[in-house]
C-alpha cells in the first residue's frame, strides 16, 4: 500500500537521521560516476583514493542519503517521495580498483553502490579487470551489479556497411548477452544499463523502451519524477572533475522539469548546434537561469520568458566527439541549485538521428 504524501513526509522527518541531520521528503536525488579509485590508472578517468575518501567523508558529514540505485529509480519512477539529498554511487567498466580500492572503503562507510559491468573483459580475463569471482564477492555482499554492454561499444555507431536495423539487432543481441552473463554469475538481473561512453541516439532510446530497460549516461544533473528515464543523467567525478567544493555543490542539485528539449536527439553533425528548451515552472526563476557552454556564458533568446521557453546558443565550435551545455539557476532562499546538461555527440556518417 503506498502511504499519503503527507504521512511519507512525516516519516522522512521525523526518523531518518544521517550524521545528525535530519532528511526532508523530496522529489529529486543525484547519482555520482566513477571508473578508477587509484593514481596509477589514466588521469581523465581517475580519482586518487584519498580524495574518494574525502567525497564519502561529505556524504557521511553532512547529511547526505545514499540509497541503492535500483531502489532510487524504483521510488522515483512510481513517484515516491525520497529524504532529501539522496545520492546513489555508480562505477563503470568494472575495473580492478573497484574491487581492491572501492569497495572496502564503501563497507566501512556502510554505503550501497552499483558496478555497472562490460562483460568480455571479465570473459577473457584482461589485466586491470575485475574477475567473476570478485564480482561475485561484491554482489554476495550485497552490491548491485549491472549491464554496460559486452564489448563496451559506441551504441550510436554503425559498422561498415551496417543497416539501422541490422546495427539495433547487433547491439539488442549484445545487450541480452550481458545481462545473460550477469545473471548467470550473479544471480542479478536489474534491468538498466549505462551507455558505454554515455553515447546514446533515439533508436538506442527506443530499443531499451522496448526491452523494458531504463538507461543512464553520463551528462550532468539531477533526477526527479520527471526524468528522462532512458537517458538518465549522472555527474561523472574523475581527472579534474574531483575537487571537494565541486563534489558538494553537484550532489546537491535540484532537477529541472524540461517540457521541451528541441532537437531531442544528442547527435548532431554540427560544432555549435542551437537548442530550444521550455523549462516547468520551479522553486526558481525565470530570469535567473544561466546557460553555459565550456564555462562561458551562452545567447539565451528568450522566446516566451512567462512560460519558460527560451532558446540557447553558442558562437564557440566544437571539434571533439562529445560536449555539452549547462543550465543551472539558484534554488529560491539557497545555496543550492537546479541543474540540467544538453549533451551532443557528433555523427559519423550514416548515423545521424
């Protein structure tokens, strides 16, 4: 039986306590990213486990919730309340560091997290990967436990001469393989996956729709009932993403409601594509959101600033393979705030939405 929202609300407050701290009802959470907790791993992609340490002591220290992700996204997706400033923690590709480095600390902290796993490595037991019977140790002990694919593949990708048909076969087949494999080694069988490379078209969108399968990435925001629940978003912390006043602001964040993103679609063929956006009205204002695009700030063209809609543009030109916009605007009476990220990946030919 699912209680009242005024009785939820009361529970929340009145019992769920985090280092002193009592923990409002809220519609909203943040999930963190990691792959390597070491200093001997490539630097983009890596977090020294000393500072990791720092960001689970701020968790812990200030009031933080952090929930397992297959009940955070089960409690947002029915619309259930959650104490406020919940976390979940993700790792991708299954690395060695998170077995040997990651998870001790995590038992000591007494947190939950999910190690979101590309199969084939672990099959051909390649150096600096986990083995099953690690993987298996951790999901004994109670770590979710989740598919990345098989190959790690760039989803948006076709192969040489591939149909759209025949690559959404390919990568549904992959999929299956993965979560298989999972299953059989784990027992788990957790019906999301994160996007190798947090790569993603309307197709991919699609196929998981399909499947039955929820999907998250890895551009930056918050989630809320309204999230897009086949391109979740995630702050990914690694490289020189890691600083602690950083970390702190990020894990706070509030999600938007976007009633409009135009083009929906992340891929794009151009280096400074425009994007028309209405945001829902929020503990916000208007004329307070700020859009940026490599920290500077971008042309907002206000197409109908009383109903949110505003269309976002950059004269900056992009020649990588990934980027993004952010939106933030202060929550009212805070020193927190919402956040949204429109990522882009540019095509390769043939692969354009």
């Amino acid at each position: 039986m699912r209680l009242p929202r005024p009785v939820l609300r009361a529970i929340f407050t009145a019992t769920l306590l985090t280092g002193g701290h009592t923990l409002q009802a809220a519609e909203h959470a943040t999930v963190v990213l990691y792959h390597h907790v070491a200093e001997d791993t490539p630097a983009s992609t890596s977090i020294a486990p000393a500072v990791f340490r720092q960001h689970m002591d701020l968790l812990r220290d200030e009031g933080f919730h952090v929930m397992a992700l297959p009940e955070l996204l089960d409690a947002l997706r029915q619309r259930r309340e959650v104490p406020d400033k919940t976390v979940a923690i993700t790792f991708d590709d299954g690395y060695i560091s998170i077995y040997d480095t990651a998870f001790p600390i995590l038992q000591e902290y007494g947190f939950p997290f999910t190690v979101f796993i590309n199969t084939q490595p672990l099959n051909d037991r390649m150096a600096g990967y986990m083995s099953w019977d690690e993987v298996r140790v951790m999901s004994a002990a109670g770590v979710t436990i989740a598919n990345h694919m098989e190959n790690h593949p760039h989803m948006v990708d076709a192969l040489p001469g591939e149909s759209p048909d025949a690559r959404d076969s390919r990568l549904r087949e992959e999929l299956l393989r993965a979560q298989e494999r999972i299953k059989t080694e784990t027992g788990q069988d957790h019906r999301f996956i994160a996007y190798p490379y947090g790569e993603y078209d309307l197709a991919n969108k699609a196929m998981l729709r399909d499947m039955g399968f929820m999907g998250l990435g890895q551009q930056s925001g918050a989630l809320g009932f309204d999230a897009d629940f086949l391109a979740l978003p995630r702050f990914p912390f690694g490289g020189s993403y890691t600083d602690l006043a950083d970390f702190r602001q990020k894990v706070q964040t509030l999600s938007f409601h976007l009633l409009k993103v135009d083009p929906e679609s992340p891929m794009t063929d151009e280096r400074n594509p425009s994007v028309t956006l209405q945001f829902a009205p929020g503990d916000f204002n208007f004329r307070q959101i700020g859009c940026y695009a490599s920290g500077q700030p971008m042309a907002m063209e206000w197409l109908d600033q009383e109903q949110g809609l505003v269309r976002i543009s950059t004269e900056q030109t992009y020649n990588m393979r990934r980027y993004r916009y952010l939106c933030t605007a202060p929550m009212r009476g805070s020193n927190r705030y919402f956040w949204y990220s429109k990522d882009w990946t540019r095509s390769l030919p043939g692969n354009q939405d």
